[in-house]
C-alpha cells in the first residue's frame, strides 16, 4: 500500500509525491514531511494527510516502522535504540535530498530521530509534533520538536507538566 507521500506502509520509498488540488497560478506548493511509524496512531495521521492534501501540499510520507514503537521492558528500549539510528539516517538522508517547509511526526519516538536528524541538516525545518493522546507520554518532553499540537488544554498542562515549555504547546481541540 503506498501512501500519499513516498513511501510504502513498510517504509520504502515510492517516489510518489503529490500536491493536492488547490495549488492556484503554478504556484509552488509547500513542502511537508509527515513521518509515521509503527507507534503513531491512524486516528491522527489520516485526517493531517487529508487535510494537508486538500490544502493543496506537497506531501511526502516516511514510515520509519517500528522505530516508533512503545514499551518499557530493556528489550524494547534496546530494540528502539537500534531501530532510531537507522531512521535517524534515513530522516537525514530525506531532510537533504527533499528539504521539507514543515515535518509533521505523530510519536514521541519518531520525534526524536526527526529532531536529531534535522539538527544534523543544513537547512533545518520547523517540526510539528501532533500529539493524539488525551494523556500524553512523558517521552514527548524528550524530543525538540518546535511546537506540539494538544488535543484539549488538559492534554496541553500534561505537556507542561512532563516539561514541554506552554509556549510551544497549541490546542487543536478534541474532534466531536
């Protein structure tokens, strides 16, 4: 299955990037990077590259796989570190060769390589970090993204609570 960016649901690249409708006077339309993952949950990623896609972006999709995936035991920790170098890597490799004007990640883990890997580029894009949870994970205080996307202002006060500074948090709203 490829999605609508550039990658198959496996994580390879498809070479297929669209702009949606709604790009007026050949314009060139904004660049997003929307980087998914085993961890990241469909009910946020499907209406963002809807969204996105309707608005007339240019998007490209990484699954970075298991890389963003949970858990606490030593096993999943270690198998998360080994899986991040590589998807590290591969979010360089995408940052340099296709600079997005925007990367979009839906995981804390996933957010992570994605801010490391933005950090190492020379011409580093903003990232927006969509957090799904009504309880968001104390992992998402550990990455660097630019802002972070709450689902209601509890959500957003969880956030500040595990150290995320307020003034990069905003409120979407929960969907009704």
């Amino acid at each position: 299955m490829t999605t609508a960016g550039g990658t198959t649901a496996g994580g390879e690249e498809s070479g297929d990037d669209r702009g949606g409708p709604g790009v007026a006077g050949g314009a060139a339309a904004q660049k997003v990077l929307l980087v998914t993952s085993s961890g990241a949950s469909p009910h946020a990623v499907v209406p963002v590259l809807a969204a996105a896609e309707a608005a007339g972006l240019q998007v490209r999709a990484i699954d970075l796989g298991g890389a963003g995936a949970g858990g606490s035991s030593v096993t999943d920790r270690v198998l998360r570190a080994l899986l991040g170098e590589g998807a590290e890597r591969r979010l360089r490799k995408e940052l340099e060769q296709n600079p997005p004007d925007v990367a979009v990640v839906f995981d804390p883990h996933s957010a992570q390589a994605l801010t490391v890997a933005r950090d190492e580029v020379a011409n580093p894009a903003p990232v927006l970090a969509v957090v799904a949870e009504l309880e968001p994970a104390a992992a998402w205080s550990q990455t660097d993204a630019d802002r972070f996307l709450a689902l209601d202002d509890v959500a957003a006060v969880a956030l500040a609570e595990h150290g995320v500074e307020p003034d990069r948090v905003l409120v979407a709203g929960a969907p009704t």
